[in-house]
C-alpha cells in the first residue's frame, strides 16, 4: 500500500538533488523504497529508488529514472502485458 504521508524524512539521495515531493512505496529495518520527484542540472523526472541499510546507514541498491510521459507509458503498457500472466 502507498503511504501518501510519507514525505516528513528526507530522502537519502545526493545533495546535488532536490527533492520536490515523494511517496515511499515500502520502508522496513533493512530496505526503503520509494518514487521521487526530483530536480537536478535543471532538470526534472520522477526517480524510483531503492535503498539497503546497511550498518546504520542507507545505501542506494537501485535507481530508475522516468524522464517523459512517453517513457513512463512504454514502461507501463509492458507491465500490464506481463501483468495478464499473473
């Protein structure tokens, strides 16, 4: 479930991002995830992070960025396909 109150912590992304708004998809002891809009060089795109906890401190695991809308409907037209195999 989405947590839509989720963007009180600071995400843990480098300080050359700024974060305009995000919603944390999971966060546990061991493993955060979440999608991001963010803003960097002047430009804006949604992220979607994933970070391990490792020795008290997150790491990033993972990052994808989505930089358009055309983008972001490739994206999601293969996983509806792959969804109907479910």
């Amino acid at each position: 479930m989405v947590d839509l109150k989720s963007n009180v912590e600071k995400l843990p992304v480098h300080e050359s991002i700024t974060v305009h708004n995000y919603v944390n998809l999971y966060k546990t002891d061991k493993w955060w995830a979440a999608v991001a809009l963010c803003e960097s060089f002047g430009r804006k795109d949604i992220s979607l992070y994933q970070w391990q906890n490792r020795e008290g401190s997150w790491k990033r695991q993972s990052k994808w960025k989505i930089k358009n809308q055309a983008e972001w409907l490739a994206i999601k037209n293969v996983v509806e396909r792959m969804l109907e195999n479910i």
